[in-house]
C-alpha cells in the first residue's frame, strides 16, 4: 500500500509540473543574461521523476507517466480552447480581458508545446533505457544527466521553432535556445542527488519484501 502512495505522490508531483509549466510558464524573469521562463523551475522536475520512475520500475512504467502526462496536456488544451471561446457573463466582463491575455494563448505556442512535451519525455525514456542496458545498475548519474540532457536539447529546439520561427530569424531562435537549454540543463544537474534519493525512496519498499 505504502508503495502505491509514494508512486501516487511522485505522479502528481509530475502532473503538477506540467500544469504548471503550462499555465503559467509564459511569465519571464531576469536572470542572469536573459528573460527567463518560470517554467525552468518545473520543467526539469518531470525528467527527473521519468528517470526514477524508470530506475525503480522499468521503462514500460516510465511511458505510463508520459502518456498520462500528455492527457493531461490534451485535455488543457481543449478545456482552455472551451473557456476562451464562451462569451462572458455581465458581471465577469470587467475581468474578461485580463482572462483572454492569460489563457488565451495562441494556437501554435499550444501545440509547440504539446510535440516538445511528447518527442523530448519520451526521448529522455529512450536514452535513459539504452545506457542503462549498457551500464546496468552503474552509474546512475550518467544516465540520468545524459538523458536529460538530450531531452531538454531536443524540447527546447522543437518548442522554440514551433512557436517563433518566421523566415530569416534562425538567428533569434539560436540566441533563445542556447541560453534556455544552459539554464534547464543546470537545474538537471542540480536535482541529480535528488533523483538518488527519489531512487532509495522507492526501493526502500522493495527490500521490505
């Protein structure tokens, strides 16, 4: 039982990171040598728990989550494209503008979001299974940092091209896509301890049995 809750914790732990990267990832501050999105703070969490999650129960498990981390995200788009739609009521119109600036995101940014969640999470499953495969139960840190590394790469890139690319402006996405990349990737090595510990947490139950 007590392992279906920490299971229970860790998957809404990943499920609130992605809402919450979503619904207010569009706030930027300054940081260092850049606006950088709030979302750097949660992004890197649902590699994370991919890589535990796989390091305790497989990879098949580890897909579980991002499939359902990609419901998740499907059905926000589709309950945002709902609330945007319907007209507000009298005594909502004061606040209706304000409403359509926060939630009315374009379609595009949407589902740049929705292929850099899907390609780059299940990327980082695929790496993360391949060195395993080759290092076994060794050296979890190099899986853990290799895959997220590779991930948060390609989700930057397709993110970042899906939603600004126009003729002529590589230039620009480049100077958004280094910068991005460095600073999720930093806070993927910041969290690898936690990862170990997130590992030790899970297994706790499994030397119980």
């Amino acid at each position: 039982m007590q392992e279906y809750q920490k299971l229970d914790s860790l998957h809404a732990l990943y499920i609130a990171s992605i809402v919450a990267s979503e619904l207010m990832g569009s706030k930027t501050f300054p940081l260092l040598f850049l606006n950088a999105s709030v979302a750097i703070f949660t992004l890197p969490i649902t590699f994370s728990i991919n890589d535990i999650i796989f390091e305790v129960y497989g990879k098949k498990r580890a897909l579980s989550f991002v499939r359902s981390g990609l419901q998740i995200l499907f059905f926000l788009f589709a309950f945002n494209l709902l609330a945007v739609i319907l007209p507000p009521s009298a005594r909502f119109q004061t606040s209706s503008d304000a409403y359509q600036l926060i939630f009315g995101k374009s379609m595009r940014i949407i589902l740049a979001s929705l292929t850099a969640f899907f390609v780059s999470e299940r990327l980082d499953v695929f790496v993360f299974s391949k060195i395993k495969a080759k290092l076994a139960d060794h050296h979890l840190w190099l899986r853990n940092n290799v895959s997220n590394l590779l991930g948060q790469l390609i989700d930057t890139i397709l993110f970042m091209t899906l939603a600004f690319y126009q003729p002529g402006n590589i230039g620009f996405l480049i100077s958004l896509i280094i910068p991005y990349w460095l600073l999720k990737s930093f806070s993927s090595l910041a969290m690898t301890p936690l990862v170990y510990k997130g590992v030790a947490w899970l297994k706790e139950e499994e030397k119980k049995v």
